[in-house]
C-alpha cells in the first residue's frame, strides 16, 4: 500500500498569503497525484490532477508540482473561501490512498 | 449538469445491513469506473472499494473485504454498495464519485451518512 504523508497538518496563514503544501508518497506514483479541497460539511471537490493539472473551473491561484514521490500543491494569496482541509490523493496503485489531510487556518 | 446523488444511509444496529445507491447524472454513466470512499466523524477520507465501467472489475479496500460488495446497473445509472456485519466503525459518510485508477475521482456526490449504534 502507498502512503501518503501530508506536512504540515496545520497551516496557519493570513488573507493574501501563500500556501504551500506538501505530500510525500512511501514509493513512487508518477504523476499520478491529485489533490482535493474540503470545506466543512462539504464533499471533497478536486482541484489539482496528475499532479499540475488544474481541474474545470478551478481558479489560477491554485498549482500543483512534483512527481514521483514528492508534490506539492501552492495556494498564491489565500481568498476566505480557500481556508479549508486539502486531501492529496494517490491513483497510480491499488489500493487507492489518501494522505491525512492539511488544515489551512486563518491566522 | 453532471451530478451523482447518494442515497440510502440510515441508523442501523451493529451487525445489521444496508445497501447504499449512487445515481449518475448528466454523463455518459457506462464510460467510466465508480468508487466510494468514505469519511468517519472528525476523520479524513478513506478509499472503500471502486467498479469497473463494464461491472466486472472490482476492487476492495482489505478492511472491508467479504461485508461489503460493490454492483452497478448501467441501465439505471447507478452504483450500489452492499454492507453487512455493520459495526460502529463502519459509521461515516459514504461518499460515492466518478473515477478510480483509470482517471481521477473528479465528480463527487454530497454523501450519504451511515450510523451504527445500538
């Protein structure tokens, strides 16, 4: 099984700040490396796929980066909407993992 | 517009059994792979099992190996997750999405909240 080990587990940020997350997988996934946003009480929405592509409708502000074992996603002047939980997410394998979650918070 | 619609959580009594639906919306429901991942309360996101397009494949998370199964009727445009021997640690939001290991998880339902408890 591929692990995913997301840092920090809380980012604690201002307005207009930049977030960078990170995600490290225990063996190699390509690029197969997605990440996810989840706001409270709201089902995951995928932001990020194959590790720098952006999904439908998601705003520039948001990139990915990396392969093989370590990702990235950057999160350019943090918008109130964006202070939530991102997941990154593994496909390259079964079974399919998640990593643990990164809180972003308004500082 | 695209949209799958999770149904059939509820209350259950350990070791009862529920079947979960996922009805599929807006797209061509028979050309892509479907998955259920699942989230428990205050806990991140947990891969439960996905299905081919076609039906046949299927793939399981181990923990859930032999009580839950995973079907899908193209002709109704829907996915089903079968779950038996239901303990308290099955009690979270099923969450179904487009997507497995051929292409990303990119469309997801709003979930469906399965609670087990006596």
């Amino acid at each position: 099984e591929i692990v995913l080990t997301q840092s920090p587990a809380t980012l604690s940020l201002s307005p207009g700040e930049r977030a960078t997350l990170s995600c490290r997988a225990s063996q190699s996934v390509s690029s197969y490396l997605a990440w996810y946003q989840q706001r409270p009480g709201q089902a995951p929405r995928l932001l990020i796929y194959d590790a720098s592509k952006r999904a439908t409708g998601i705003p520039g502000r948001f990139s990915g980066s990396g392969s093989g074992t370590d990702f990235a996603l950057t999160i350019n002047s943090l918008e109130p909407e964006d202070f939530a939980v991102y997941y990154c997410h593994q496909r390259n394998s079964w079974p399919l993992t998640f990593g643990g979650g990164t809180k972003v918070e308004i500082k | 517009e695209v949209q799958l619609v999770e149904s059939g959580g509820d209350l259950i009594q350990p070791g009862g059994s529920l079947r979960l639906s996922c009805a599929a919306s807006g797209f061509t429901y028979n050309n892509y792979a479907m998955t259920w991942v699942r989230q428990a309360p205050g806990k991140g996101l947990e891969w439960v099992s996905s299905i081919g397009s076609a039906g046949v494949s299927k793939y399981y998370a181990d923990f859930v190996k032999g009580q839950f199964t995973i079907s899908r009727d193209n002709s109704k445009n829907t996915a089903y997750l079968q779950m038996n021997s239901l303990t308290a640690e099955d009690t979270a939001i099923y969450y179904c999405a487009r997507g497995a290991m051929s292409t990303t998880m990119d469309v997801w339902g709003k979930g469906t909240t399965v609670t087990v408890s006596a």
